[in-house]
C-alpha cells in the first residue's frame, strides 16, 4: 500500500512520532546497561545498577553499586533471574529463590520500557492495594539509563 504524498512527507520530516517497540532481541540489547533511581542508594550519582544479559539469553543479573536489602533481610548486591519471556515492550523475570507469593502464585517481575532510557519494575501478580487503582500489578519507577 502508498501512503499519500502528505502522510509520506510527514513522516520524512519526522513529525510524527511512532511508540517504541523493539523485537525480542533489541529489548535485552536495550535493558542492558546502568540504570538509576530518582532517589535512594541507587541513584546514577551513587552507582546505580548495572543490568546484563546472559549470552544465552536465559539469565538476567543486576549488579547494585551499594548493598540491596531483600524480602527476606539479607543484603546483596546482585541479584539473578531466569528471563521468562520477552515481548516488544519488556522482560518478564522469575528472581533466584523466589518465596514470595500472591494468592499462591510466585511473584514474577517485569522490566516494563518506556523508551530507549527509562522503564519502570512491576510485580506482575500482585494486586494493587493502597488506594492504586486500574493496575493488576505494583509497580516501582521510572528507572532511568545513567548518562
């Protein structure tokens, strides 16, 4: 199909804005890098986080530049995952020695984009609670790429 001349050259002059949406491959190639808080220990001043990909594809570990205290009160400062599935927009994580569970089913996690340089962390199973409402998961963020 042609785009008529008008919708052709307002693409050509970039006026129109596409949402981003990357295939399986370019969505880990995107998630890897240094990431940063708005606030707290984990900040792009004070380190932030370093996320890579295993060459497999299979594993995702995030390196935190200063100690992370867990669920369980043991404080790291990497934590691993198995990559679950990859779709255009994110990453859905199960985290190493997961106990945690909602209605019975271990929390999985998500690194949701929001562009090239920011994503947000979510609880995919977990309910919103606290006066959050119309979202089926917690979520934390924005995390944004350290410059």
């Amino acid at each position: 199909m042609r785009l008529p001349t008008i919708s052709a050259a307002i693409l050509s002059l970039g006026l129109v804005t596409v949402a981003n949406s990357y295939d399986a491959e370019d969505v880990l190639a995107t998630v890897q890098g240094t990431w940063g808080w708005a606030e707290g220990n984990f900040a792009c001043e004070d380190g932030g986080s370093i996320i890579d990909v295993s060459s497999d594809r299979q594993r995702l570990t995030i390196t935190f530049a200063n100690p992370i205290e867990m669920y369980d009160g043991k404080s790291v400062t990497v934590t691993g995952y198995d990559i679950l599935a990859v779709d255009d927009t994110g990453v859905n994580l199960k985290m190493d020695n997961e106990t945690r569970a909602h209605e019975g089913v271990l929390l999985t996690w998500r690194i949701q984009l929001d562009g090239n340089d920011r994503y947000f962390w979510e609880a995919l199973e977990a309910k919103a609670k606290d006066g959050v409402t119309g979202r089926d998961y917690w979520s934390w963020g924005p995390i944004e790429r350290c410059q």
